[in-house]
C-alpha cells in the first residue's frame, strides 16, 4: 500500500515539476513552450485522475499531496499574472475601491502583491 501512495505523490510531484517549467517559459516569453508543457499536463492530470486520486493515504502523505497541490496553484497564479499583466492593474483598482476584498484573499497571494 506504501508503494502505492508513493507512486500517487510521484505522479503528483512531477505535474508539479511540469508546471514549475510552464512557469519558467512564462517568465521568459515563450508562450509556445508553455503550451507545450501544458498539453503535456493533460495527459500526466487524466493519468492523476484515474491512478493517483483514489489512493488511500495516511495523515502525512495526505498533508504532503496538499503542499503540492497549493504550490501548484500558486505557481499557476503567477502564470495567469504573467500572462495577462493588465489583470494586476485592475486588482490595484479593486483593492483601492474596495478594501474589504483584500482581507479576504489567502494571505499567499496578498504577499505577492507586496
């Protein structure tokens, strides 16, 4: 059963691993590297789905799974950030106009903005 859940968080590592390199090309400006990587990324995520997310796992392979997956979507934040930079623009006019809504957001993201 250990060797299962290992091989479930593998599986989940290297997505990770793939999207640190979307990012990377992202950072650069090659938009065609990053879509190739993610086309890529469908076929690891279809494989997650039907091998890796119905594994049992215990307490720290289940707390280890969600540090991938937040570190995941932390790095796809930055990519969407990257990738449509007027969106930043009009989070400063929504965080101006509205307050409220910058307290409400993870405090992962509000430290970016810093």
């Amino acid at each position: 059963m250990q060797d299962c859940a290992a091989e479930a968080l593998a599986r989940y590592d290297a997505l990770a691993g793939d999207c640190a390199r979307m990012l990377e090309a992202a950072q650069r400006g090659d938009w065609v590297a990053v879509a190739d990587v993610e086309a890529g990324t469908r076929h690891r995520i279809a494989d997650i789905r039907t091998r890796a997310a119905s594994v049992p796992l215990d307490a720290p392979a289940i707390r280890h799974k969600f540090r991938i997956l937040r570190e995941i979507l932390l790095i796809d934040a930055q990519i969407r950030r990257l990738a449509d930079p007027g969106a930043d623009r009009l989070d400063a006019l929504l965080d101006h106009a509205c307050p409220a809504l910058v307290a409400r957001r993870p405090a992962a993201e509000r430290r970016n903005q810093s």
